[in-house]
C-alpha cells in the first residue's frame, strides 16, 4: 500500500497555482508543487496553506535542494505576491504560517 504523503496540497490549493510557470526556469510546464518550507507534521497543517508552494517544473523541483535555504524567501515572496495580486483573501492558516516562518 502506498503511504500518502504528509502535508499534500489541496486540489483548491494547486488550482490558484494552475495556469503558472516555473518560477525557477520560466518553463510552462509546471507539474511539481514545491513546498517552500518543507510538509511540516501531523500536528501542525500550516505548511499546507497557498503561501508554502512554488510552481515548480520537474527538472527545477529535482534540483531545489542544492540552494534551499537561499531559494526559500525568494519563493515565498513571489508566492505572497502572486496571491496578493489574484485577489487572495489570506485566513488564519495563512497568517499562523507568517508567524511561524517570518520571525
């Protein structure tokens, strides 16, 4: 049986993301959300919110470890803004993820 994996992004989530391209290449073939600040735990669900994912291509998606520290306000940044700026209301999932992430 195959473990689902903690943390996936809602179907709601992924579709505000759908018509993106890489945000690391600029490549239109978008197929791997990434979590920014990695899937968090059973516990705490705010590393599913809007904010922890950048559109990613595969190839990009592959590479992100190398450069994951320098890479991860880049990506939330542009997260934050694209949201911004498609009308994204931001809820209290959303805002306990600033908390805990933007100290």
């Amino acid at each position: 049986m195959k473990k689902e994996p903690l943390n996936n992004f809602s179907d709601d989530t992924r579709l505000l993301f759908v018509d993106c391209y890489c945000w690391e290449c600029g490549a239109n073939n978008v197929s791997d959300p990434h979590h920014i600040f990695g899937r968090g735990t059973k516990n705490d669900d705010s590393e599913s919110s809007p904010l922890n994912l950048a559109p990613l291509c595969r190839k990009c998606h592959n590479t992100v470890g190398k450069n994951k520290n320098e890479k991860r306000y880049k990506y939330f940044w542009k997260t934050y803004f694209f949201l911004q700026n498609n009308g994204y209301v931001f809820t209290a999932k959303e805002m306990s993820f600033i908390n805990k992430y933007l100290k």
